[in-house]
C-alpha cells in the first residue's frame, strides 16, 4: 500500500512541475513575440497560480515530513 503512496506522489509532483514548466515557456515565448498586454497579464497569472500549486503542495510535503522541491522563481523581462 505504501508504494502506491510513493508512485502516486511522485507522478502528482512530475504533473505539476510540468505545469509549472509549461506555464513558465508560454509566458516567455509570448514575451518574446511581442503579444498583447492582456495575454501576457492572462500567461503571467497561470505561471504564478502554477507556482502556488507547488508551493502548496511543497508545503503539505514539509507537514508529512515528505521530500520538497525547489521553486524556482521568474525572472520578468525589463520590457514590462
């Protein structure tokens, strides 16, 4: 039973670094093409929600005494 604990914990951290990951790429991408404001500001709050998520569930790992992650924070272009 505790196995399947582990595969399900490690696929949910896999899922939402990829999230994370995702989100962080379209926000970069659209800076970098030159969208529109209102995009970038839609694109810029999914990266930062995505990140709560993993900081929520980094949090509830340090509670139950499970392995964190390392977040790593977005570094805005000076164009905005």
């Amino acid at each position: 039973m505790e196995y399947w604990v582990i595969f399900i914990d490690m696929k949910l951290i896999d899922t939402i670094s990829n999230v994370v990951t995702e989100a962080k790429e379209a926000y970069e991408l659209a800076c970098d093409k030159g969208v529109p404001e209102r995009e970038l500001d839609r694109l810029e709050k999914n990266y930062y929600e995505s990140l709560k998520l993993l900081r929520i569930y980094e949090n509830l790992g340090k509670r139950e005494n499970k392995p964190s992650l390392t977040i790593f924070p977005l570094i805005l272009p000076d164009i905005l």
